[in-house]
C-alpha cells in the first residue's frame, strides 16, 4: 500500500471513529427528550382511563411530575459528564459545541438503552446500594487475587508492582479494587458509552457522594413504590484518589480486547488477568482464551468469575450481519484451558447478580463460574 492509500485509510479510520463517538454524544445529550417521551406515554394511558379509573389512580399526575424531576436530576449528571470531555485532559466533543443541551440527531432505541445502561452500573460500580452485589463478584476476585498474588498480604513493592489486566472493564471499579492492593491495574474496555462515563467518574469527580441519579426510573413494572421506582443513588461511594496507595496504578485502554491485546508487545506482559462477567462477551471464546495466553507472564494467574449467557447467540434475529457466536458448555471451556496450558488451582460455583435491582419484585441472578487457573506449559 502506497503512503497516499495509508493515509487515506487511517482517515477513514478516523472518520469512522469520530462518527461512533457523535453518536454516543447525541445518545447521551437525547436522555432527556427519549424519556421524555416515555412519561408522555404515561400520561396518554392515564388519560385513556374512565373517570373512575382516573380517580382511583389520583396520584399518578403527582408521580410524573416526580419523575420529571428526577429525569432533570440525570440529565446534570449527563451534562457534567459532558461538559466534561471538553477540559483539556479529555476528548473533546466533537463538534466544537460547549453546550451539550441539543441532540444533533436522531436516537437509536439502542443507543438510548445503552444509556439507561450506563446509569443502573453506575449505580451497580459506584453507589453505596451496589455495594453488596459488587462483593458477590469483585470481593471475591479481589480477595482470591490478594491471596495469590501478595500471599504475604503486604502490599507489594512500588518499583514494580504485580501488573493485572482487565477486559471488559465497564465503569472501572474493579479496577480501581484491585490497583488499591497496589498492583498496577490495567483495564480494557470496548464501548465508548463506558469508557466516556468511567473517565469522568475515575478523573473528574473530586468527592465522595457528589452527584446524584435515579437510575431505576425507568423501570415501571414490578415495583412494590413508586418511591422505590424514584429512589436516589449518590455516586461516586468513594473518592478515587484516595483509594489508590501510589500514582500511575491505574490505566484504561480502548478497543477490542482480541485486537488490542494480540499485538507481539503485549506478549508476557501481564502477572494476572482477571475476567468478571467477561468471557460470554467474545464472538469466540476460544480467541478470548488465546489471547488469555497470549498476555500472561509464565505461571501468571487467570482469576474468572461469570456466566456464559453468550451476548452474540441470538444476534441472527436483530442484526442484519451475520455475526460469529460460538456458544460452548462449561465443561468445554475448562477442557480447552486445559489444553491451551492452563492449570486449575480453584473452581467453585457462586451465584451473582448483575445490576440488580435490590428493591423489585424480580430479582435474577447468575450461578458463575469461579476459577482460579495458572499458565503452565502446552
């Protein structure tokens, strides 16, 4: 390839990634006018009712106006996170605009869900009410972490802490966890919608409980209040600085994990990888497990705990392309481990829930796999 036809790839390149991140933008400006929309349907049914009907359900005027305030309060979160990626030690927005008020074009029902998503893991990461379901999954990966890796329960030595990579980081907390032990954490994350929100709540929230969001909302069925449906979380729990015992413990990196961590320098790189609700992310586990491999120093630890709902299994039904999902047991995935050189030291199964809400008349939860293997020889 001539430099000329490089060049006019790498802005293609370019192009495509400043229009994903527009669009994320134009998601996350459109919060408010989407969910609007909601509270008007609402209100349309409401007036559908008999008279009686409506008299019977009195409150329910008083509840939407509640719920456009509360909708008010997300969208000054959303703006600061916004307003955000304009400072100088963030990306900037990528119209030029100050004003993240109006949404330069139409919302996907996706992107708008991706939104929502967003707000129930921050949330899941970063509230006090998530505090529970995060020891379910990352207490223990931290914990069987600290016992494998600093047995002595010291911190290690700051010169040259233990390095552990993280895919599919989400909002970061995980590792934020685990760079508190003073292990230089490393997370990787795909999603722009994660990777936007999990800066500003790594980097610019300056104190404990400083915002405030109603993440469940949206939510109306299986409710037992609609004080419940409208209740506030305040984030961030903790103040991020100050959990970490040293600077430069803590990183994030953007892209595909298969892409980004295949590459030659990526070899040998890491003393520990720990994947929580992860491996039933990849279109082939098998790749994910390679580049697993791939990364770990040898007798490095892989420390996992997830499902395997498998994301992309049922992509043929909404997706006009067609999408690799190879959908394989338990069982199978241990058996290939094995082969690929790894080592079980532990395997239990835990049960973990996932953004769940503690209040609701539903709660679901996964029965995980939980190991912890070491890289051995093929």
């Amino acid at each position: 390839m001539d430099e000329r036809a490089q060049g006019s790839q790498e802005s293609q390149e370019e192009r495509e990634e400043r229009d994903a991140l527009d669009r994320i933008i134009c998601a996350f400006r459109s919060y408010k006018v989407d969910t609007e929309a909601e509270i008007v349907r609402w209100e349309h049914n409401y007036r559908r009712l008999s008279k009686e009907h409506r008299r019977l359900l009195s409150r329910q005027p008083e509840k939407f106006r509640q719920t456009r305030q509360c909708i008010e309060v997300n969208m000054f979160f959303i703006k600061s996170l916004l307003m955000s990626l304009d400072s100088e030690d963030s990306m900037p927005l990528s119209n030029g605009s100050k004003a993240p008020d109006a949404p330069t074009r139409r919302t996907s029902p996706s992107d708008c869900e991706k939104v929502r998503y967003v707000l129930k893991n921050m949330m899941r990461d970063w509230g006090a009410e998530g505090a529970a379901e995060r020891s379910q999954s990352y207490g223990k990966v931290v914990a069987e972490l600290k016992k494998r890796l600093l047995p002595s329960g010291a911190s290690p030595p700051l010169q040259k802490p233990p390095r552990v990579l993280v895919p599919g980081a989400g909002l970061g907390r995980l590792c934020v966890d685990i760079a508190s032990l003073g292990c230089e954490a490393q997370g990787n994350e795909f999603s722009y919608f994660m990777l936007l929100a999990s800066s500003f709540i790594m980097n610019q929230a300056s104190k404990k409980d400083q915002y405030t969001i109603h993440p469940w909302l949206h939510q109306s069925c299986n409710q037992l209040s609609d004080t419940n449906q409208l209740r506030p979380v305040r984030i961030p729990d903790v103040c991020v600085p100050d959990m970490l015992p040293a600077p430069g413990l803590l990183s994030m990196v953007a892209g595909d994990f298969a892409e980004v961590y295949s590459r030659p320098d990526q070899a040998e790189a890491f003393d520990a990888v720990v994947t929580c609700f992860f491996l039933d992310t990849a279109h082939n586990i098998l790749e994910y497990m390679e580049v697993l491999r791939h990364v770990l120093k040898p007798g490095g630890l892989w420390i996992n705990l997830g499902p395997l709902l498998y994301h992309w299994a049922d992509s043929h039904m909404y997706l006009p392309d067609d999408e690799l999902s190879i959908e394989v047991s338990l069982e199978d995935v241990e058996r290939v481990a094995a082969e690929l050189g790894f080592v079980t030291e532990r395997r239990d199964m835990v049960t973990a829930a996932y953004a769940a809400n503690v209040k609701s008349m539903l709660h679901s939860t996964y029965r995980c796999a939980f190991w912890t293997m070491r890289k051995g020889s093929c």
